[in-house]
C-alpha cells in the first residue's frame, strides 16, 4: 500500500545556515532554499541523519501540506542532524534551542530527551516516543502535561514476537544474538524484554553493543565468532540510521536479521515487523498543527499506531540460502524480491 510513495529529495544545493557548531555539513533539498523568505511558524527538525530522515520529513511536510502548511511559504523548517553520533545531540539541541522555533520536532526520543533537559517551554512533538512516563518526558499517555507529547511507535510484546520470527526463519536455533544500543534510552526495556522470552523459549542469547558507527563492525564480528544462528537489531535511531552497513555485515557474515523497522529490510535486512514510521511522522504533523493554533502539548494524548507492518526481503534470503516459509510471504505487507 506504501509502494507508491515517493520522497521529495530532487536538487540539492549546500546552504551556509545548516552547518552546525560542531562543523557537521550537509547538502540541502533545492525546497529547503525557500526557508530564507518563509513567513510563519518555524519547526526545528533534530534527527539522525539526512539519508534516514528522508522520507520520515516527505511524509511529515505532507501531512502538513494538508493542513494548509508549505514549506519556504509559510512554514519554516529547520534541519540539524547528528550523523549517528550520539555524543554530538548536547550541542545540537543546544544549538536549536538558542534558535526559539515555535515547535521542536524530535525524530527520536534521544532528541526529545535532550531537549526536554534544555527547555520547559518550546513544544517538543516527537514521532518516535519510548517509554516517556519512565523517562520523566510525560505524566502519562492520556495526560501528557509539560511540553511534550507525539506518537508512540513501541508496542509492548513487540521485542518478544521477534523471538518467533527468528524461529520460523531459522527452524530449530538455539542462540540469538542481539545487537544492542545501550546509550539510547529506548533501547534497555527492549533488550531485557528479548532475553526473557528467549529464555523462555530455551534459547540462549549473547549481546554485542554498538553506541557509534564505528562499532558496528566489531560488534557483528563477535556475534559471529559467537556462532549466532540469529541476529536481533534493537529499535534504535543510530541502529536504524546505520541499517545499510549493518546489513552489508551480517550478510558478509552468514547472519540473518530480524528487524523492528522497515526501512532495514530495505537496506537489506532479511525481515521486519513493527510499526510503519512513515505513518508516525505523518500523524505527528496533527500534532504540530494543533500546537500553532494554540493547544498545549501537555493536553494532546499520545497516540499509538493501529497497524503492525511486516516485510521480508527475498534477495537476502537468497543471498543467505535461506528458503522463506511461504505462510510468511504471504502475510507480508511488502516483499522485496
């Protein structure tokens, strides 16, 4: 049903303004050069990176576009991206802060959290909120209170059904290996919830944790001298915004991976199940609207998604000699062949 989405990225020209303090440059949307003219809100957007955020702002600045909102019209955005490099979101939301948008758009809950630490005051709307009651960014669900509020893209049971995936992919396995990232805050609950329906399962797990880029290599490296029939790759920002590499490693390593999101089945993962965060991003434009026109992000409950999306990736299966039960094609929402 998503097939036919398209993203928006055409040109591309640099623009001065976009660097941030710590030296990060990047090339723009040819839309984005509007910005300078734009009349109107401003929303700072703080994520990842430009590559993963891509379609996650089409789907954000079309579902503001049907609420009467244009980009470089009367709508102003602003993008800053960390690169993976969570040590660098301080001085980012610091950076967007200084800047007083009239909405903070964190694209991960690592962002909200920093920016929470920051400001009581600017609205922070975040499409991918985890466990925001423990992390002391809500009241609660139904009233949120404060300045944040969004979607909610965990589902609880969710880690634990990735435990069934990886035993129908892999008929009989006997140890998971898990590939964490234990620095963001989404990412403990999911590992511990992981390791007990394992072991309920009788299946043993070994965990190797990545907190940068640059540890990805060592970490699926040990997953594999581990003899792992299985890799589960935890739903995190940098995780997801590494998905191409991470996929290009464990299929140099003879690894099949499950997957909380989509996007890494595009890149090459074998199968994922979870939320469809185009989705999320699109809804948290509501979010965005209903706060310009006056409405308090501590009164707009959190939302949760309605549809659970499944995608397997037969090109990585074959790669991997792996034949794909037919029953789980068949309830596959996208197959990429």
């Amino acid at each position: 049903m998503y097939n036919a989405w398209t993203t928006f990225w055409a040109g591309q020209m640099q623009r001065r303004d976009f660097i941030t303090a710590l030296g990060i440059a990047a090339a723009w949307p040819l839309a984005a050069l509007a910005q300078t003219s734009s009349k109107g809100p401003t929303v700072a957007w703080v994520g990842t990176s430009q590559q993963l955020n891509a379609s996650f702002i089409e789907n954000f600045l079309r579902g503001m576009r049907e609420r009467g909102y244009a980009e470089g019209h009367n709508l102003k955005m602003l993008y800053r991206f960390t690169d993976g490099y969570q040590e660098r979101v301080p001085a980012l939301t610091e950076e967007v802060i200084r800047l007083k948008p009239d909405v903070i758009l964190a694209a991960a809950v690592i962002y909200a959290v920093a920016a929470k630490k920051l400001t009581s005051t600017i609205p922070i709307v975040s499409p991918a909120l985890a466990d925001a009651v423990h992390l002391g960014l809500i009241a609660s669900d139904a009233r949120p209170g404060g300045n944040v509020t969004g979607v909610n893209p965990y589902v609880a049971g969710l880690p634990s059904k990735q435990i069934d995936f990886a035993r129908e992919i892999v008929p009989g396995v006997s140890k998971v290996g898990l590939l964490t990232n234990s620095k963001d805050p989404k990412a403990p609950a999911q590992a511990i919830e992981v390791e007990a329906s394992a072991r309920a399962a009788k299946i043993a797990t070994v965990s190797a944790d990545a907190n940068r880029p640059d540890d990805l290599d060592g970490a699926v490296r040990y997953l594999s001298d581990e003899r792992v029939d299985v890799v589960i790759v935890l739903q995190t920002s940098m995780l997801l915004a590494n998905s191409r590499q991470i996929a290009m490693l464990a299929l140099e390593n003879r690894l099949p991976t499950v997957h909380g999101y989509r996007e890494h089945v595009v890149a090459g993962g074998l199968v994922s199940y979870g939320v469809d965060l185009r989705w999320c991003y699109h809804r948290g434009a509501y979010f965005v609207d209903r706060i310009l026109h006056g409405t308090a992000p501590g009164d707009l409950p959190i939302e949760f998604p309605t549809h659970l999306f499944l995608a397997v990736n037969l090109k990585t299966a074959s790669a991997l000699g792996i034949e794909m039960p037919p029953t789980l094609i068949t309830r596959a929402d996208e197959v990429i062949e």
